[in-house]
C-alpha cells in the first residue's frame, strides 16, 4: 500500500489559516514528494464551518491537489466509523469528524496529522498520531 497521511480538522484550519508553518511545508512536500494526503469529508467540512473568511481560498484549493483524496462518507464508511464511534466515550462520539478520521486512518493504516490530538485519541488509542508543532 502506498503510504500517506491523513488530515484532521485541526490540520486542515491550521493551514488553511497559516497558524501552522509545519502544516503548510506538510502540504507543500506532499506535493513535492507525491505523498498522499487523505482529507475525511467530515473533517473538511468541521473545517469550512471553523475557517473565517480568508482561509476559505486555501482550504477550496486543496482538495484539488493532485496528492490530495477526499475520503467521502458513503454507506459503508457512515456504518464501519459510527460503529467506531460506539467504543468511544459519549462525549467523543458525538465528534463525527474525528470519527470519520480515525476510520480513515486504521482503514488506510497511515498516521494522522492533528494540531489537537484528543478528540482522535478519544475515538481510537491505537491510532498513529503526528503532533503538528
């Protein structure tokens, strides 16, 4: 399997809005190195509610990317991350968008790049985690 990453909301607004170089230079090596960067559609979508106005530019950019998959939430993937989110506490399962990304990750066995790694710790322990600074 061909290894990559995948991005959480906190990720995701953090470039979007440039409050993280790291998660920028993530992006842009990605791009340069052909990493593949997975974004849950959950995610995404907790980002653009999040983002003020000026990060909106970047974030519509970056599903356009050619290293960039959109992880959608179809039937099967709804069923298999809310069962996940069953073995959650209730307070974490009610986090849809961490739900979806932990699923994503232990689907796609690559790590998760989060600036808040709680709420994906919450869902699922086992899951490879990569601070952003």
């Amino acid at each position: 399997m061909i290894g990559g990453r995948v991005l959480d909301t906190s990720a995701l607004v953090d470039a979007a809005t440039g409050k993280s170089i790291y998660a920028r230079a993530l992006i842009r090596t990605a791009v340069d190195q052909g990493i593949v960067l997975a974004v849950p559609a959950t995610a995404l979508m907790a980002a653009w509610a999040a983002l003020p106005p000026s990060g909106r530019p970047f974030l519509g950019l970056l599903p356009e990317l050619p290293v960039a998959v959109v992880d959608h939430l179809d039937e099967t993937s709804a069923r298999d991350a809310g069962l996940l989110l069953t073995d959650a506490d209730p307070a974490a399962a009610a986090n849809l968008a961490a739900g979806h990304v932990a699923y994503s990750a232990r689907r796609r066995q690559w790590p998760v790049v989060t600036a808040e790694p709680g709420p994906v710790r919450a869902v699922a322990s086992d899951v490879e985690i990569e601070n952003l600074p």
